[in-house]
C-alpha cells in the first residue's frame, strides 16, 4: 500500500501541554507514547515532520463565541478562575494554566494538516493530538475545549472545498462536529458510536439526520455496548463507504478516537487494536478512493494510555505513511524500558492482539433479532433514501 504522495505529521513535543492534571483520564503521556513508539519502529522516517503553529483568536472564532474564547484565556491566566457556564472547571475540563494557549496550538495542529492537504503539500496529514470533536460553539464539553475539527472543516470550505466528508470512529458520538455542521448541505458527518442511550454525551440516534436544508448529511450509527470487531466492522461497511461514494467529497477527514477497545474504562465496546487497524485501512482505502487521496487524519478519545492508544496510533501513522505495520511486530525493547522507567507499568509486547478481524457483509442478509444489524438497518433507513440510496441488504 503506496501513498502517491508525502504523508506528514504535525508535532511538536509541546502539544502535551493539553493536560487536565494527572488525576484526568485524557493524560496527555499517550501522546508522547504514541510518537516514541512511531520512532523506535522506524514509521516516522516515512512521514514528514511539520511543526504545529498555534492558532489565532480569529480563526478559533469561525466556529467558537468570543465570550468562550474569552473564558478560557481567563480561566488559564487568572488563577481560581472558573466559568462553568462555559464549560469550564467542571470534572470533565477542569481549568488549567495557559489552557487558551495548549489548546489553541491543538487547533493551530490541525489547522496545518488542513493546510498542507488543501495545498497539496502532503497528500495525507495526521494530528494525532487533534480531534476534540465534543466542544460546542459556546462552550468546552467531554474534555475538549475547542473544537479543532470543526475549525479545520470551516477552514477547507473557506479555500473551495465543495464538500468534505466527516467520519468520526470514537466510542463516543461526535456531537460538537454535528452540531456545527447540522445545516451545512456542504458537510457530511458520520459518526459511528456507542448509542447514546448509555454513554456520553447521550445524543446520535439514526433519526438525527441534519438540519432542513441539509437532510441526510448528518449520519449516526449507535451501536449496542459490547460491540466487537465483527459487528463493529459490519457497521461501517454497510453505511460509510456507499455514502462517502455517494457524497464524492473533495476531502476526507477523519476522527480516530480508540477508545472503543475492550479495555478502554470509559466505554462499553469490545474491539481489539486488530479491528482498530482494519477500520484505519479501510479509510486510508476510501480516502484514495473517493477524496482523491485527500485525506486529514485526527486522535480523539483512548484512555487506556499503555496498552492501547500508542498501539492504535502507531498503526494509524504507518498507515497513513502508506507502510503499515504487520499486527504480529513486537514492540521495541526501548520503548518497553522507557514504559517501565517512566510510568513503572508493563507495556505490550506485541502490536497485536492477537485477533484476526473478519464481519459478515450487509449484503448477506439482515437479521432482526439482532441489536447490532437494527442499529445499522435503522441508520440504512433514515439516511440511504436522502441520498437516492436503497436501504435494503
């Protein structure tokens, strides 16, 4: 699997400074994992490296409300300060020093991932500490605090993009993203997660399918808790690749929360970084295929700091770079010393876990004794249709 063109990452060792404190779930040591391990296993020698500017206030401010802007310079800067109608100091996003800055420069990440796709400078570009895809236009929400997604989709549709194609794969329903783009004709978001039933934020049910002038662009797939590979990989490939063929985007990007593995503590879903790594092949496949090989890859959620985010990643990068990692691949002895040293925990031995991702297609027939296929036959039905697609197996 070859790129056609450079694949570059934007990083800087200082976005770990997006840090709640260390009693938070979302440490910002998965980051620096991830990236060690990308090194030790030669994946990043195939990846070019871009510094991550910082954003301005104004290019925040095409998706988010001066007063939040505002509160989260406050809330960084003025210690005691909290604005909890913005969001900010609750248990979720808890305030913390120069916070305007950490997360500006998330969004400024992303921003040049945007930037060097659009421009054609890179063909695919990664922020991997991106993807805070639950931040609303006036306030931070499910440990984000601005939405970098949503500033780099408003930032493509500013330089000509006609269309860009949202797919977010986080255990979790992208609803800052969504909400953003629930009247934009020009975007289409889908969102493959947990059903809100169960889990944060509660919202993204098949009936939820974009504002009036823009019906059918907004796609939720709420998947029963306890999903594994096979049901999950069932799923997204009976909704996302016709739709994205369908919608014929200028650009993909993409949102790749890992927290729907089985030993993730937030969520409910059983996937294996094996099936994590099929759902990224599938879409490197899908940017190629329908975006021109336009494709702008995001993090997310993943709170299993160890064992599962940098393994997840890791695969994610060297996909990306067009040289994937064989599941079976050990993971380097020095990035095991540096687990040990630093965090006094054992790191995995291998990049796999030992699962060999495999899903019976839609097209061989539907089952309505199951939750998982009612799920997709629901989504299948509420959303084909707008888009003159046949629902049926």
């Amino acid at each position: 699997m070859e790129c056609a063109g450079p694949t570059s990452v934007v990083f800087d060792p200082t976005l770990t400074d997006y840090n709640f404190g260390p009693t938070h779930p979302m440490s910002p040591v998965r980051v620096d994992l991830t990236m060690r391990l990308a090194e030790e296993l030669g994946v990043l020698e195939g990846l070019k490296l871009v510094d991550a500017p910082m954003a301005t206030d104004d290019q925040i401010a095409t998706v988010h409300d001066r007063a939040l802007i505002d509160a989260v310079t406050r809330c960084g800067t003025e210690p005691g300060h909290e604005s909890p109608e913005h969001g900010l100091g609750t248990d979720d996003d808890p305030v913390f020093k120069d916070m305007h800055v950490a997360s500006a420069h998330v969004v400024g990440a992303t921003l040049e991932a945007v930037r060097q796709v659009w421009s054609g400078e890179s063909l695919h570009s990664v922020n991997i500490a991106g993807g805070l895809h639950h931040a609303m236009p006036d306030r931070a929400s499910g440990f984000c605090i601005y939405n970098d997604v949503a500033v780099g989709i408003k930032q493509l549709l500013a330089d000509g993009a006609e269309r860009v194609a949202y797919v977010d794969i986080d255990v979790h329903h992208g609803d800052g993203v969504e909400a953003i783009f629930w009247d934009d004709p020009r975007v289409l978001t889908i969102s493959l997660h947990e059903t809100g039933q169960m889990l944060f934020p509660g919202t993204g049910f098949p009936a939820d399918t974009g504002g009036p002038d823009a019906e059918g662009t907004a796609v939720n797939v709420a998947l029963p808790p306890g999903t594994s590979d096979a049901g999950w990989l069932r799923a997204f490939h009976a909704v996302v690749p016709p739709l994205l063929r369908e919608f014929a985007p200028d650009v993909l990007v993409t949102q790749h929360g890992c927290d729907s593995h089985m030993d993730d503590p937030l969520a409910h879903m059983m996937l294996s970084v094996d099936g994590q790594r099929a759902a990224y092949l599938a879409l490197h496949e899908l940017a190629h295929e329908v975006a021109g090989g336009r494709w702008v890859v995001t993090g997310g959620g993943g709170y299993s700091v160890i064992d599962v985010v940098p393994r997840a990643w890791a695969h994610l990068l060297a996909i990306a770079s067009g040289h994937p990692v064989e599941p079976a691949t050990p993971t380097p002895p020095e990035w095991r010393a540096y687990v040990e040293e630093v965090l006094g925990a054992s790191a995995p031995h291998r990049m796999t876990d030992g699962r060999t991702p495999a899903f019976r297609d839609w097209s061989a027939g539907y089952d309505p004794d199951s939750w998982l296929d009612r799920a997709i036959n629901a989504t299948r039905t509420e959303v084909f249709p707008l888009h003159g697609l046949d629902p049926l197996p």
